[in-house]
C-alpha cells in the first residue's frame, strides 16, 4: 500500500503547510511565499469586511475569501448565505486574477 503523508495542523486536520504566493498558488517547499491567513478567526462583521477589502486591495482574493470563509462557518445561521457569497466572489475574482476565465464565471 502505498501511503502518502500530508500536512498537518496543531490539531491534527489536514492542512497544506507549503508556502502560498498572492493568488494563494502553493509553492514549492522552501520557497518564500506570502503570510497566510490564519484559520478560524472569529471576526465582528466590521473586521471581517475591513481585513477582506484590505486584502482585494492588496491584489490577494484568495486570502479575502479565507477571512469570508472564517465568517461563513463561525458566523450566525442567519448570515451565512452572505459570508458564503461574498467567499464565492472572492474565489471567482481569484481565478480571474489566474487568468482562469473559466473558473472566474
């Protein structure tokens, strides 16, 4: 049997650990990459749209649809079609920024 080793995070969930550039591409090991966002953050509504609009402005979607998806998951019930959506578009303007037209529609 073949078995394949993955990443993982302090808590034991699968978590690729290689660097990521602005477009959240992994990289090769060792290679330098971009900060990531850190997973799980409980953000106010506020920060949430502060951190992700400070992100797109920084050309980085990818890392924008990481700070939706934390408010997505930890949100309330009654406002994740919201959180959900905008991570959508985060992801649609990420593979644009690809070059991935197909992805990005």
């Amino acid at each position: 049997m073949n078995e394949t080793r993955r990443d993982r995070d302090a808590e034991g969930r699968a978590r690729n650990a290689r660097p990521r550039d602005g477009l959240g591409r992994p990289l090769p090991y060792g290679t330098p990459g971009v900060e990531r966002q850190p997973e799980g953050v409980v953000r106010t509504p506020h920060e949430t749209l502060r951190e992700a609009q400070r992100l797109l402005d920084a050309g980085m979607p990818f890392h924008a649809h990481e700070v939706f998806e934390d408010a997505w998951k930890s949100g309330p019930s009654s406002e994740r079609e919201l959180w959900r959506g905008l991570a959508q578009v985060a992801v649609g303007l990420t593979h644009a920024a690809r070059g991935n037209t197909a992805g990005g529609a």
